[in-house]
C-alpha cells in the first residue's frame, strides 16, 4: 500500500472510531445488557456488540477483500495473516465501561501481510485518538507525538496486569519494589496511550490479538519493544504474555523476571 493509501487508509479508521465513540458518549447513562465470558471479570455489553457490528460493517464497506479478527465474534475466522487483516476491539476495558463509565477504548489495528500498518485507539470519554504508523508517524489528534526518552526502571513507572501482580509471576513483586512504581489501569489501550505519551516505561500482560494489535503499531513506530517477555515475537492469530516497553527497560525488566544476568 503506497503512502497515499495508506494515509486515506488511517483517515477512515479514525472516522469510524470517533463515530462509534460518539455513539457510546451518547448512550453512556442507557441501560446496560451485561453478560459474563471466561469468568465473572471478563465481561461483554450490548454496546460492545453493536459497536463491533457497526465497525466490521464500515470495514467491509470500504476493504471488502480484508481479513476481520473482532473480540466478539462478528468478524472472520482468521487463520493466517495474508493481506489486509483488522483486529478489532470495540471496547478494551469493558469492566472500566461498565462499572467507570470511563478509562476505557476503542481500538484498530491494521496489518499487511502479518506487518503492523495503521493503528488507531481513542479514549472514549476523553476524546483523545492515538494514530499512526510506520508510514505516517504517530499523532494524538493532529499533533505528532515524538519518540519519549527512555528511563531505567527505577525511574519509570511500570504497568500491569493484575493477576500477575497478584501470583507474583515473573517476580512482579520485585519488579513493584524496583520501579519507580506500579500502574494498573484496566485497559490495555489506555495503558498504551501511557507509553505513548512517555508516562509509564513498560505494560506486562496477558493480551489476545485485538488487544495488542493497534497499540503495537504506534509503539514499534516510536522505537518501543513489543514482543513475548522472553524476546520472542509476537504470533497476531494466539493470545500470550506480552512486554511492551522502551530498550534500557526491556533489559531491566528481563533480568529480574527471567532471572537472566544483566
Ligand atoms: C481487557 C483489558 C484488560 C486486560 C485484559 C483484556 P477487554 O480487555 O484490556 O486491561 O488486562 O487482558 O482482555 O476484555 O475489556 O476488551
Ligand atoms: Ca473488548
Ligand atoms: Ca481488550
């Protein structure tokens, strides 16, 4: 996809975005249809439903060839990363919507041939939408956003998921004590846009595809490491363990979690 396609490409992402954060705004206080997955944590809404529905159908209006991932199901089954595939994830931290009405996502990744392309994730309520990619650059709003200056751990303040902090996996509870401090947000997205903008230095968690997918875009275009905890990379089509963070971290990170020498 050359420049010019890919900037209109961008441009229709954040389009369909916003129109869905604007309809979520709208009908934040309407009654909720709340139903439980995996667990009595993971939850889904009528308004992640719909909102699904409504960003697959725009999608395929405009790139009818592509590949679909959606967290609820109403996009393809994908089995391979051939050509233009969406992740979709119409609300990243539903218990944040559910029970905040706030702190949560909506976000897009577009990938070519298994290639991260265009990301895009705007915090709903604050009307802010991250954007960019390898082509393009990374933006909030209109304004670029440069790569941050990176921080040992010591200095930087660290994101993660709560379960791993809770069972202590990978020695969390000694990355807790080494960090300037710990984070827990409950949005992968809104986590994302902290190391965007430079306010956390690394996010741990257990993502799947549609959680990963737009903010690993922007943060490898602003010169951040995405990838497995131990350095492998990521598989887009499974779920798994990931470390997002900037080099120096990535090292301090992996020497405590992985017991492996400095
Ligand atoms: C969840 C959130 C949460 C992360 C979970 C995700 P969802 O997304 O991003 O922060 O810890 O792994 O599943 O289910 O609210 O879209
Ligand atoms: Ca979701
Ligand atoms: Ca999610």
């Amino acid at each position: 996809m050359d420049k010019a396609e890919t900037a209109l490409l961008a441009l229709r992402m954040r389009d369909w975005v916003s129109q869905a954060g604007a309809h979520i705004r709208h009908h934040i206080h309407d009654p909720l249809h709340v139903q439980t997955k995996s667990s009595r944590k993971d939850l889904v809404t009528n308004l992640d439903k719909q909102t699904e529905r409504d960003l697959i159908a725009a999608i395929r209006t405009e790139y009818p060839q592509a590949q679909i991932m959606g967290e609820e199901g109403s996009g393809d089954h994908v089995t391979d990363l051939k050509g233009l595939v969406f992740f979709v994830d119409p609300i990243d931290g539903t218990m944040n919507f559910v029970k905040q009405k706030y702190n949560f996502a909506i976000m897009i990744g577009a990938y070519i041939d298994g290639a991260p392309h265009v990301g895009v994730i705007l915090n709903v309520m604050r009307q802010e939408l991250y954007w960019g990619g390898p082509q393009l650059g990374v933006f909030k709003n209109e304004t670029p956003i440069k790569a941050v200056s990176p921080l040992s751990l010591e200095d930087g303040l660290f994101g993660i998921n709560s379960g791993m902090l809770a069972y202590d996996r990978y020695h969390s509870h000694q990355l807790f004590k080494t960090s300037a401090g710990m984070r827990i947000l409950g949005s992968a997205g809104i986590e994302y846009i902290q190391l965007l903008e430079g306010r956390q230095v690394a996010y741990l968690s257990h993502l799947a595809p549609w959680d990963v997918a737009a903010g690993r875009v922007m943060a490898e275009t602003l010169g951040m490491s995405v990838s497995r905890l131990d350095g492998h990379p990521l598989d887009m089509l499974s779920s798994g363990d990931v470390l997002i963070a900037t080099a120096p971290t990535v090292a301090d990170i992996r020497a405590i979690a992985l017991d492996q020498p400095r």
